[in-house]
C-alpha cells in the first residue's frame, strides 16, 4: 500500500484543477482556484490553504517548489506568467483565504 501524498488538499488542487486543461477550463490559474473553492467541500478548501502556508514556512528554494508541484500533478508553470514559483505560491494562500465568487469559473 503506498503512503498518502504528503499535501493531500494540493494534490487534489493540482490534479484536478490546475492540470493540462487549466487554460482551457479558467481564464487563469485564479479561475482554476476560484473553480476549486467553489466545487469542494470547505474542509478540502481550508486544508490546502493550510498546506499553502505551512510550505511558505518551510523557504523552500525555487527549484523544490518547482519539483515539488511538478510532483503533485501541477501543470502550471509559474514562469510563462512572468512569476516565480515562490511569489505564486504566496499568491496561492492568498487566492485561497478569499471567498470565491460563485458566479465566476
């Protein structure tokens, strides 16, 4: 039996919502965010957004961020935004704390 994956609220984020399809299905990482508060359950929502945050006290280096999302199943590539990947996972937790729109996808 294989061990649970270590951020189970963002793996869930990354694999279903900010996959290969993520352009194709929001304007943009935020819709894929926005897609994801609205269709989950709010203790998946919250755990991570703790998840979030617990990885921005770890300062983990840009290239374990980029491995470490790579690993989750994240297909979104800071950089093509003009970003890196530790100023999007900060813009991550607060694109989580915000109340979704239920109007928008």
């Amino acid at each position: 039996m294989s061990a649970p994956p270590p951020y189970p609220g963002l793996t869930h984020l990354c694999h279903g919502y900010l996959d290969e399809d993520c352009n194709s299905d929001s304007d943009s990482w935020q819709g894929a965010v926005r897609r994801f508060m609205t269709k989950e359950p709010p203790a998946l929502v919250a755990q991570a957004r703790a998840e979030t945050v617990a990885l921005l006290r770890r300062g983990l280096s840009e290239r374990d961020l980029a491995d470490l999302f790579g690993a989750i199943g994240s297909r979104y590539w800071p950089a093509g935004d003009g970003t890196s990947f530790g100023i999007w996972v900060r813009e991550l937790a607060v694109a989580l704390q915000a109340s979704p729109d239920p109007g928008t996808s």
